[in-house]
C-alpha cells in the first residue's frame, strides 16, 4: 500500500448503516408479499425473494448516498470517485475485504 493510500475508514459505519437499512427494506418487503398473499409469508421468504429482487439495486443506491452526501470524509476520500466500479465488483460477488482508496490532496493554499 502507498503512503497517499489508505482503507476506508468510514467503511465500520457505512456496513453497520446498510444492514440497518436492508433490515427495514427486508420488513417492509415481507410486508407487502404478506398484503398480496393475504397471510404473513415469514421472514426467511421475503428476505430471499429481496435478495433475489431488490438487493442490488438498494444496495447500489444506498452505497452511492452514503458515499455521496453521507459519509464525513467524503471530501477527503476518493472512493466516491469508482462508486459504479465498487458496484460492478459487488454484482460480481462479495469483496474480501474494504476498498483500497487514495487520500486526495488538499487543494487549498
């Protein structure tokens, strides 16, 4: 690793705060299946039919919010610069470990 070059030390937040936001996009899922079958359809099965529908693309608008407006080191982080690379590699399967980014340099006096 560089020295200009660091993980993602908002990335703690930015998973703990995607997983609450999945949780609540899970329960209003198995909400609405429940609606439309007329009974409660269980949480094992509207959290796989999500998965299987909706995961992406929530996790996609998600990532591009917090790393976008959210996150408090975004004008210090390049990450919000390959947000649609990080989603491509997410599609591709689960990433091991944070993203490597680049510090960007101050650009004041």
């Amino acid at each position: 690793m560089s020295e200009n070059s660091a993980v993602c030390r908002e990335f703690p937040t930015f998973a703990r705060e995607q997983l609450t936001h999945l949780r609540g996009c899970i329960d209003e899922h198995k909400w609405y299946l429940s609606e439309r079958a007329g009974h409660d359809v269980g949480l094992a099965r509207a959290e796989a039919d999500f998965m299987d529908v909706h995961v992406e693309r929530v996790a996609k608008e998600f990532r591009q919010k917090f790393c976008g407006e959210c996150c408090a080191l975004r004008e210090q982080c390049s990450v919000t610069d390959i947000i649609d690379e990080l989603n491509r590699r997410w599609k591709a399967g689960p990433m091991p470990v944070p993203p490597v980014v680049t510090e960007r340099t101050s650009h004041a006096g």
